[in-house]
C-alpha cells in the first residue's frame, strides 16, 4: 500500500481537468483580470477578511506584505521582526533580503508553534521586537489569543503565515484573522490548489492599496478609482503618463487566469477538505496519544483544526529512527516536520547571530517527522496508519 503525502493535484481531478480545459479554450484573456478578481472576493468572504490580494505564490505573497510595510514606513531597514522557529525559508529570506533582522522564537513540542510565554521569552531577550511574523504551522497554533494580546500589549505587529493552516479555528476565529495582514499558499499540496498562487489578506485599506500597486510593477492601474485619482493628483500625474507611473517600489508576482479559475473551482471544496483534515488528524492524534513512546499534539483550545498533515513525535531519537524506517519499508511517504530547526539552515550562516537556544526546536529536528492528511485518505489507509503507531 502506497500512501503519498498528497493523491492528486486538484480535489475531483479528472473533473476539474476537463474544466480547466474548457476554460482555457474559451477564454479570451489568460493574464489577470476577472477570474483573479472574483478569487479575491470568494477568498475574502470564506476568510471573513474584508480585502485579499492574490498573487503568483504563498512566497511572494509573504514578499509583498514585508514590501508593503517598508513602503508605509511601518517598517524600516535594521528593525528587528520575530518568527517562528518551526517555520519554511520563504518566511525567514524576504526579511533578509529587505533588510530586516530577524529573532526566532522557539516553540513548544505538543503545539509545534510559538506560544505566549517563548514569545516573551525572547521579548525580554530583545525588547526592539517591531513585528511577530508569526507561523501556523501545520494547521495548528498555541493560544493565539494570549499571543495577539500580548503583542497588542508590547506595541508588537502581528502577522500571520497561515499557509499550512486554511480553515482552522481558535475562538470560533480563523487563523489569519489575528493579526494585521495574513499569507497563504496554493501551491499543490496545499489544502486549496491552484497549481501555483498566493494571496494576502487584510482589514486595512491603506495596507490592501499598497499590497495591489506592489504585485505590479508599483503602479496604481488595479486600484479604487477613488485612489487612483488621489495618488494621481498628489503628484501631478498626466492622464496619458497615468498607467505608466510607479509610485512605490513593486514586483511583478500577478497570478494568470488560469489560477483565478483554480481558485474559483477549488473554493467550493473548502468546508469539506477541511472536514476531512480534522477527523483524520483527530483520529490519528488519538491513537499516537495512547502510545507511552511518542507526544500528541494539545489541541485543547482549537475548536477546528485543518491539519495539514499528521505530526509524529517519539520522546527518544532512537524510536523515531525505528519509526522512519517502518513507514519508509511500507510506502508511506513522510517529511521532516517542515524544514527542522530552521535557525540552522545553511542559508543563514553569517546572517543570523543566535540568541536563547532553541531547544524544543532542536528536538523536533531530530526527533520528529510527518505523514500526509488529505482528503483523498481512504479508511483502510487511515487503519493502516494506525495500526503501525499503535503497535509500534
């Protein structure tokens, strides 16, 4: 029995292919317009956020709303942001590359995620924290609300990578509506595919403008008429030379059509994928539960968790080398939980000065890996699973 990480590229694929097929051969325009603009308006209402900006990936989308703040002086060069250490690069290299200083915070083992008290730790440590780039990681979070208010105690700007975390809830609340600005991915695998993409969520409308001009070039075409004639006022902009003004420092990370439809297609799948992430993960965390060898996940104050894949934790390095080799032998397809310890990576060396040891990171870098949770599992392959974490 093979049990891969993730099935098919699309939930209903055969479907959404011929779809997709259609779509494209009856389509005039496959650049961005009007496909992309409605994605924007479904993400928003099923998010519950008032303003979603889609680009070409979750990566650029994390690249823009660093970008923004820059612009908005928000932030400046040499300001220290915060992440998680449990994280993935494309978190962590837009800071760097902006001129940002980063911190990392260190987890906790049964959350895999930042917490309120690892937050302050490293708040004493480093009271210049200008912003918590905080990451879901897996569909998961500690208590965000004890974080979101100690940040809004310390004059800390949150924002959220919910990549890995579509769906869940914390409160009866949608992770990515804690903070300022949220980030999510399409990329297949992830819970919505569209092949490729991104988006950027927000309640602020200045912030919702900048994030549009940046995704193009910096210039003011895609914005409110209404803003579009304030900016073009302000600096004296002719009619002619409007569409060809750069007011702000931008990329070009625009999504096609192509992505739009994906969205548009895969969207209405939402509340079942992820449905069937969380009784998966339910069942699956039960079972590892009742095993002395290995950690649960504390789930205790999520109220829906989307897990985006099954975390699998052993108290002793030798077992989870035991563990890998047992799931590797039987075709189950398995990860190291995201990309480790992540202040470790080679890309940082000479970039990044450590401050308190990351220790719960460190362990789930050796200690732990990760299975696939899809909609697509079928009961035998879910029994499967279990039987090996509950006999191992």
């Amino acid at each position: 029995m093979i049990i891969k990480l993730q099935k098919s590229t699309f939930l209903e694929e055969e479907k959404t292919k011929k779809e997709l097929c259609e779509f494209i051969l009856n389509s005039k325009k496959l650049s961005m317009s009007e496909e992309c603009l409605k994605f924007e308006l479904n993400f928003s209402k099923k998010q519950e956020r008032k303003y979603s900006v889609f680009v070409n990936s979750g990566s650029s989308a994390n690249l823009i709303l660093i970008q923004a703040l820059l612009n908005l002086k928000i932030l400046k060069r040499g300001d220290f942001v915060a992440v998680s250490s449990i994280t993935w690069a494309t978190n962590i290299m837009p800071l760097l590359q902006l001129g940002l200083n980063i911190h990392f915070i260190d987890c906790e083992i049964n959350t895999l995620n930042i917490s309120r008290d690892t937050l302050h730790q490293a708040y004493q440590e480093n009271n210049n924290i200008k912003v918590l780039f905080l990451t879901n990681a897996l569909g998961m979070s500690d208590n965000i609300q004890n974080i979101q208010d100690y940040c809004t105690s310390n004059n800390i700007i949150l924002l959220e990578d919910n990549c890995e975390s579509l769906g869940t809830r914390v409160g009866n609340k949608l992770l990515g509506n804690y903070g300022l600005a949220s980030t999510f991915s399409f990329f297949v695998g992830h819970h919505i595919s569209c092949i490729e993409g991104g988006m950027v969520t927000t309640d602020n409308f200045e912030l919702y403008c900048q994030l549009v001009m940046i995704r193009a070039h910096g210039w003011d075409r895609n914005l409110p008429e209404e803003v579009q004639k304030k900016l073009r006022n302000e600096y004296l902009i002719d009619e002619f030379y409007s569409t060809y003004t750069f007011y702000h420092l931008g990329y070009n990370v625009r999504p096609t059509e192509i992505n739009g439809f994906l969205g548009n297609n895969q969207i209405k799948y939402w509340d079942l994928i992820v449905k069937m992430r969380h009784e998966n993960f339910i069942f699956l965390n039960n079972i590892i539960k009742s095993n002395q060898k290995l950690i649960s996940i504390n789930h205790s104050h999520i109220d829906l968790i989307s897990s985006f894949a099954i975390p699998i934790i052993a108290k002793e390095k030798s077992d989870i080398e035991k563990l890998k080799k047992i799931f590797i032998s039987k075709e189950i397809e398995i990860r190291p939980m995201i990309a480790g310890n992540i202040a470790s990576q080679p890309f940082l060396k000479g970039l990044y000065k450590p401050g308190i040891p990351l220790k719960n990171s460190t362990f789930l870098h050796s200690n732990s890996f990760y299975c696939g949770n899809n909609p697509e599992l079928t009961n035998d392959e879910l029994n499967f699973i279990a039987e090996l974490l509950c006999n191992f």
